[in-house]
C-alpha cells in the first residue's frame, strides 16, 4: 500500500490507477450516481485505506477508501471518522469500521 502526504495525492493516483466511481454513502448502501450503481456491503471489497487527520485533534479526521464492487466496478468512498463519521446504517458502518480498524 502507498503513502500519501495528502488527500488530494491520494485521489490522483488512485484515479489513475483506476478508482474512477466516485461513492457516496446512504442510509443502507454505498451509491454512486456516475455509473447509477448501489452497494451493500457484502457486494464490495475494500481494496485500500488511507488515513489523513486533522492537524490539533487526532481524533478526527478523513478516510479514503479504495472500493471494488464484486462486479469490477473500482472507486473511491472518502468519509470522515470522530464526529465527522458519515456512515449511518449500522451494517455498512460495521463494514467501513471493521476495515478502517484493520488498516491502523
């Protein structure tokens, strides 16, 4: 996995590399208007995470994820974590969780 110095690096290469969907979260599923497609999160595989906090409070901050549907659709899902979490259905919040934990 790469390291970026910022949010922006981040979402260049990764469009470069193909991460193209650009996904927004909704009550129960990921969306992503371009290409009209919902996810659920078992249909999805969280290919990579990047962290960038908020300089003087390192408990909030921006999530970058990397997301691969299961029928090849590749995209990006940026969401915050601490108050600025936007995740709202309690299965994706899981999902998103459970990887964003694994990736510290």
């Amino acid at each position: 996995m790469k390291s970026y110095n910022t949010l922006a690096d981040a979402l260049s290469d990764l469009k470069i590399r193909g991460y193209e969907a650009d996904f927004a979260t909704t009550s129960d599923c990921l969306y992503c208007g371009d290409v009209d497609i919902r996810l659920n999160a078992e249909e999805f595989i969280i290919d990579e995470v990047y962290h960038f906090k908020v300089e003087g409070n390192p408990d909030e901050g921006t999530v970058l994820y990397a997301i691969t549907s299961l029928e090849g659709v590749k995209g990006i899902l940026v969401d915050g974590y601490g108050t600025n979490a936007r995740h709202s259905d309690f299965q994706m919040a899981h999902h998103l969780h459970t990887h964003h934990s694994v990736f510290e």
